[in-house]
C-alpha cells in the first residue's frame, strides 16, 4: 500500500464531523503523527520491530516536545472477521513487543501483572496507551478500513494535566461522542482511568473479563512465534 493511500486513510477516519478523539484531531491538524506498516497481525513476527519503533516515537515526542505526537502501527493486508479475533491478535502483538524487547522496564505508576486492574503496557519504563482500530469495531470512531494499532505515551496525558487542558479535553472528547455516536464509549464511560487494559481493543468486555498479555517465556513457550 502507497504512502497517499495510508495517508488517505488516516485523514478520512479523524477528520470525520465530530471525530471524539480531540488529541487525534490536533494530532492530524498539526501533522503529529508518524505511522509503519507491518504484517501478519498477531503472529507476533513483526514484535521486536515494533518495539524498537515505539520506543523511538518515545524518544521522538520527549525530545521534541510534541504535545500531540501519535504513533499509528498499521497492517493493510490483515483485516479481522470478528471484535474477539481482533482483540485476541491485538494482545498477541503487545506480548510479543514487551517480550522481544531487551531493554524492556516497567512504567513505575502501573502493574506488570495483567490480572491487576492497574496493569497497563510498557516499554523501556514508559506506558503506551492503546487504540485498536478494525473493519468490524462497533464504535465508529474505531472503524478503520484494516487492523490497526494507534499508540500514546501516558506521559503525554500527564504533560496535559499540567498545563490543565487534559480535564477540559475528555469532557469534549464525550460530548463530541455522543454527537458522534449517539452514545458515550460504555468501556470509557464504566472503566474510565481504573482498568486501562480492558479499553484497548474497543471490544465491549464485561467486568469478569481476563487480560490476555503474556509476559516473557510464557509467550514464547505459548508457540506464537
């Protein structure tokens, strides 16, 4: 796929008429946005390459201070048929980036356990958060023509806390929602800032849902690279 189709593709999900992500629509406006392409979504082949990318957009935003930088880890030749096979894959190439990655910490403010509600991904000491975009979301705001994952740094939230824009910025992203969808996000809306892990893949999961993440030999041993 051609850099103007990807391109293309970007533009027409976030400049939608009240698109809810406000941090995506200043990324797009500033051109803050920087995106690879890979293959074979949640085989995990692509895990130590895409670890190696996210940890230098880490290093790209902090040096540059760019408040609204998102990193977009695409898969044009992958499309998942159902929510539960995309999210199932999503976690697969998560497991496989914070294993692959040798230089891999662990953000301090979250858990590296994922049955701990406070466990989120990490990476080189830094926390990721994560949007999973797919031809079959049922949040339109998620609906992308392929699979894939849209990436932030927790430490960019907190940089917006400072400069006290971040709580007049989620209430726009919910009033924008519900002009957008009719209704507000129900995983923001229930899980909010208490359980991050579970809002990823845009699935709707209940509260006896498990995170798949695999950590270290427990991936490899699993066979799925």
């Amino acid at each position: 796929m051609n850099t103007r189709q990807i391109e293309q593709d970007i533009h027409q999900l976030v400049s939608q008429k009240n698109y809810p992500c406000i941090a995506a629509v200043q990324a797009l406006y500033r051109k803050e946005y920087v995106y690879d392409v890979y293959t074979e979504f949640g085989s995990g082949k692509s895990g130590t390459t895409l670890a190696e990318n996210l940890i230098r957009f880490k290093h790209k935003q902090q040096t540059e201070k760019l408040p609204y930088l998102t990193y977009f880890a695409l898969f044009p030749q992958d499309q998942s048929q159902t929510e539960s096979e995309f999210e199932a894959k999503l976690w697969n190439e998560l497991s496989a980036a914070a294993t692959l990655d040798s230089r891999s910490g662990w953000d301090p403010q979250f858990s590296d356990n994922p049955e701990d509600k406070n466990f989120c991904f990490c990476l080189d000491g830094s926390a990721f958060f994560v949007v999973g975009m797919n031809s079959v979301s049922s949040r339109k705001s998620r609906r992308f023509p392929y699979d894939a994952l849209v990436f932030n740094l927790y430490s960019q939230f907190h940089d917006l806390m400072q400069e006290g824009v971040y709580d007049n910025m989620v209430k726009l992203n919910r009033e924008r929602d519900m002009r957008f969808e009719g209704t507000v996000n129900p995983m923001v809306e229930k899980y909010n800032e208490e359980w991050e892990s579970i809002q990823f893949s845009g699935r709707q999961n209940g509260p006896e849902w498990k995170c798949p993440f695999k950590k270290g030999l427990s991936f490899l041993t699993a066979g799925l690279l």
